[in-house]
C-alpha cells in the first residue's frame, strides 16, 4: 500500500463529490471509481471530475479487485451495512458520521476491522476543523495547563432535510459534539446520564418514538477526572446554526464564538480576549491546502445544505483525507479507528436511551476487541 497510489472509490455523490478534487489532488490517492444509483447524476459527476470507472451498483463495485478503499457518503440508514460489506469485501473504509445507528452495529464493524486488519476512520469533521486544531495547538503546547472540563453544542433546524431526519432524536446525531470532547485528550466515554427537554412538533413524534426538542448529555471519561457536557437539539428550537466547543484549562479557556463569522474568546486567568481563528493549510501538503478554504459547493449557485449550514465544516475536509490516506501509506491507525469511532457514535445512542429512561446512567460498552 506504501508503494503505490491508493485507489479510492466514493459512494455517495451530493455531499461525497466535495471530496473527489482533494483525492485528485492528494499525492499517493487515487480518485478511482465514483458510485451514484442515479445513473444521470454519476454520468455528471464522472464527466466533470473526468472519473472514468462509474457504478450504479455498489455490491458491483465492491467486487472490483482494484478499488483499495472506500469513502462512505450516503444517507445515515446505510452507513453501517456499506461499511461492513465492504470490510468483508476487504476494502478499507472511510465513512461520514455516525457509523451507525445501533450499539451492535458498531460492535460488528469493530470486530471485522480486528478479524481483517483493514482499516476504518468515520470522518468526523470537527476534530479537523480550524477551531479544534487551534485549542488543539494550544493544548499540546501546555498553554492551556490542566484540562478541567470540556462543553460542546450542536444546534441545528432540520425542517426540509431528507424524510428519515425527520423526528431523529438529538442525540442520535451528536457526534460533531461527542468528537471533540473526546478527541482532544484522545480519551474515551465510560458513561453516559442525559436528559430530554421540550416538545417538537406532535405529527414528528412517532417517527422515533422520541418527544425531545433537546437533549442534554453528561459524559465520564475513562480513566480520568474529566467530564464534558453536550447539547443537541434538531427541530423546534430557534438557535441559529451552531456547532461548538468550550474547553475549561487551569491556565487558559477556549470559548467558541456565540454567533457564526464572530471572534471565539481566549480566557488567560480572569481575562478575556476575542480571537481571529487562522487557518489550518500549513499541515497539509501543498497540493491540498486550497481546500481548507474552497471546494467544489462554495460558489452561490452550487451549494450543499450540509456545508451551508456548517459553516464550510471548519475547512476540515482536505485534512480527513489527509489523515485517511497518510494512515493507509503508513500503516498505522487513524484517529478516530474504528474503536474510537464506536465510542463516540455509541454516546449519542446510549444518550438517548438514557433521556428515554429520566437520565438514567448507562455505561459504554466495551469495544477493546480491536485493540
């Protein structure tokens, strides 16, 4: 795998083809196979992009010996069973958030990664966004000192996404809050106590069975004194987009700017002061770094609800595909690997199950099998 270029294959073409010029581009990847059912989009796609190898069928595409990987961007529901038909096709994984949507659905991809030995990242896009490698800058320098708590948010309107959204409860979408409470000290979930509040719309409640305009979860590190609080809310509550994260040092504190284009806040001591988050793009190879700004649904005419609402992701996107591929070249595991990756996804879940039982403490399950 070090030895040659990477053959990359993106199922999924709304969201996934902001993902094809970075793979293009990136030395040691090759853009190889796209996959879209509608015919009519991938022949558009493909023409744009110039992809040759083009596939409607995705068990089709798995049985291409020369696909080396896949990057996963299709609707939630399909996530986990895309991921471990191609683990058990034996092609490495990349997938967008969650990897799944069931605690054993997660245990399997956990247990097919250590059986096969491939690899598998869920492409959590906070943990590579600017604002998370700047108090990540800080943290690893000892600027911050002693890490005392961590918050983090997720508030959005779903009204108008596709029909499996609707209802969805907060938590079972949390891992662009649950990633980087986690992600900064690399450390993992124990348990989990969270609570419901409100009430969406009534005709949205039965979907899922959840009634819950927001719920909040408190999270207990393993091995640790640290806690974290998150917040998810999707319908019914009037917040402008927002996907933050506070971090609580002895030293310094990061506080993520209340409303989107505003400056964050540093807090030295008992002092604040408003901060302009820079750019990213020096850690990535030169070919990639313009993607930490631009990319292929950022001109008014061509834009993807996703990266609208989210403000760009943070410019994170050429750093997930450095990180993948890099792990690939190296042969090492990614940050998040599969276990870290159920981890997180299994917060959001086990969250809401204990907001069903009145904040109920639920422990983590143990994925240490791919240890």
């Amino acid at each position: 795998m070090a030895n040659k270029p990477i053959n990359i294959a993106i199922i999924g073409l709304g969201f996934g083809a902001e993902f094809i010029p970075i793979y293009q581009k990136l030395p040691g990847a090759n853009m190889y196979a796209i996959c879209q059912r509608n015919k009519e989009k991938l022949n558009e796609i493909g023409d744009a992009f110039g992809i040759e190898k083009r596939y409607t069928d995705y068990d089709e595409l798995l049985k291409d010996p020369n696909v080396d990987a896949v990057h996963i961007n299709t609707p939630i529901p399909d996530h986990a069973k895309q991921s471990i038909a191609a683990l058990k096709a034996g092609k490495h994984v990349a997938c967008t958030v969650p990897m799944a949507t069931t605690v054993d659905e997660c245990r399997q991809i956990v247990e097919l990664v250590k059986a096969t030995g491939l690899t598998y990242m869920m492409m959590e896009t906070v943990i590579y966004s600017r604002e998370f490698l700047f108090v990540k800058e800080m943290y690893e320098k000892g600027e911050m000192g002693r890490i005392q708590f961590l918050r983090a948010s997720h508030q959005q309107e779903m009204a108008g996404w596709p029909g499996y959204w609707e209802g969805l409860p907060p938590m079972y979408y949390a891992t662009h809050c649950v990633g980087p409470v986690l992600a900064l000290t690399k450390g993992e979930a124990e348990q989990v106590s969270c609570l419901g509040s409100g009430r969406i719309d009534e005709k949205l409640i039965p979907v899922y069975n959840s009634p819950f305009a927001i719920e909040t979860c408190h999270i207990k590190f393993k091995d640790s004194d640290l806690a974290a609080e998150i917040t998810r809310s999707l319908f019914n509550t009037a917040r402008q987009y927002r996907e933050s994260f506070d971090v609580y040092g002895s030293k310094k504190s990061f506080e993520w700017t209340l409303i989107e284009h505003e400056q964050s806040v540093i807090h030295t001591g008992e002092t604040p002061e408003k901060v302009t988050i820079p750019d990213y793009a020096h850690l990535l190879p030169k070919e990639i770094q313009s993607f930490t700004t631009a990319g292929v649904y950022d001109s008014d005419d061509n834009q993807h609800l996703s990266f609208i609402q989210g403000s760009g992701h943070g410019g994170s996107h050429p750093h997930l595909v450095n990180e993948f591929v890099n792990a690939l070249q190296e042969k090492r595991e990614p940050y998040p690997n599969a276990r870290q990756s159920a981890n997180i996804t299994c917060v959001g879940i086990l969250a809401h199950e204990s907001a069903m039982k009145g904040g109920q403490p639920i422990k983590m399950p143990d994925f240490t099998l791919s240890k």
